[in-house]
C-alpha cells in the first residue's frame, strides 16, 4: 500500500487538496493510505515552506498549491505504475530489477529511458 501525505495546517486549501485527494482514490479504486501532516516542523523536514503539499511515498510531487482533479489523477496514477516508488519489489521494465537512475530498455517501443529518473517518471 503507497502512503500519501497531505502537508498542511488546516487552512481551506489544505482540507480542499485533501478532498481530490480522496475522490481520486475513490474514483480510481487505488490501494492507497492518506495521513494528514498538520505539525509545521514535520511539514519543514519535507523541505515545504508553502502548502498544501502532496508527498507520495516520501517523495514530494506537488507543493504550494491545489492540485485541479485531472492533475491529482494523473498524480495518483503515475505512483500507482512507477515500478521503484513502491516498496513491494515491483521490478522495472517487466524483468530484472534496475536501480535508480539506470536505463532500461522498452522492448515495446524500441527506446531508452531513465529508470526512477524523476518523480514523475514511469520505467519504460
């Protein structure tokens, strides 16, 4: 089960971010935990000085904002595929397990690309 974190002190924004957050999770029907983060020294160890932000398996996707509900989609689904944001072992590229920041082949479309290279990336 992915953890996502909801960064903020309460205010409109945060409890709005919080909202998307669920009905995407509905919506999608994902396997995912949602913690509220409300204490401003655990909202700073994230290196966030402004919120709402969204952390993803203690990853950072989005700060200082609400996510729109087709951005908090694509969000959700991008850590629901990405094959080394998980901690279950998944591998990438459908074999042999990559490290991050190794390529990877996509036999499929004949093309390289950086594995875990960003937190918005999917391996192949």
């Amino acid at each position: 089960m992915k953890t996502i974190k909801i960064l903020g002190t309460g205010c409109p924004n945060c409890k709005r971010t919080e909202g998307i957050i669920e009905a995407v999770i509905t919506q999608l029907n994902l396997d995912f935990k949602i913690e509220k983060v409300e204490d401003i020294q655990e909202i700073m160890k994230y290196d966030v000085m402004s919120t709402p932000a969204i952390v993803i398996d203690e990853t950072v996707v989005l700060k200082g904002r609400v996510p729109s509900l087709s951005e908090a989609k694509e969000l959700l689904e991008n850590a629901n595929t990405s094959c080394c944001s998980s901690n279950s072992g998944s591998s990438c590229c459908g074999g042999g397990h990559h490290e991050h920041g190794e390529s990877c082949n996509s036999e499929s479309e004949g093309k390289e690309e950086t594995c875990c290279g960003g937190t918005e990336s999917n391996c192949c």
